[in-house]
C-alpha cells in the first residue's frame, strides 16, 4: 500500500441560491406579519475541503473546513469560517 492509498482529499461548492417566501395568513392576533408580505432568506454559497488519512486499518484522521460566503449590508464579502476534526478508531 502506497502513501496515496491511505489519503482521500474532497471539495464540494454550492452556489448562491436566492429563497424569496410570501406570507400568507388566515388571522394575525399579535399583527407582527402581513398578509401577502414577501421576505428573502437567502442561502449563503459553501465551500468545503476535506481528507482523510487512514493511519492503520483501525485508526483514521479526518478534517474538513467550511466556508460561507456571505454579504453585509454595505456590499462586503464576509468570509464565516468552520473547521472540524475528528479521529475515527474501528474494528
């Protein structure tokens, strides 16, 4: 087994998608919503890595990293950063 037998790398992209939902209401007791209002809830585009080293047959290594890419208010890209590891031990 070669040293590139034992690693496994990924990526994954999502782009933007743009959700735009309109309200539709039978009875408004508090008057927080309005019938026919329509709101965005856009998902922000993901960019993921990953890999995976497989020390022996029982212990594995995994890490990925996640990026969000998001926009403030005043038209800048935000970067939000997630980054995760785990060791995985098997029979």
């Amino acid at each position: 087994m070669t040293a590139l037998d034992k690693v496994s790398i990924s990526a994954r992209y999502e782009s933007q998608v743009s959700l735009k939902f309109k309200t539709s209401q039978d009875h408004d007791d508090f008057g927080l919503t309005t019938d026919g209002a329509t709101n965005h809830r856009d998902l922000p585009a993901v960019l993921a890595l990953g890999a995976t080293y497989d020390v022996t047959s029982k212990f594995k290594v995994m890490a990925d990293y996640n990026y969000y890419f998001r926009k403030m208010l005043i038209g800048v890209n935000l970067l939000l950063q997630q980054m995760k590891f785990f060791v995985f031990i098997g029979r």
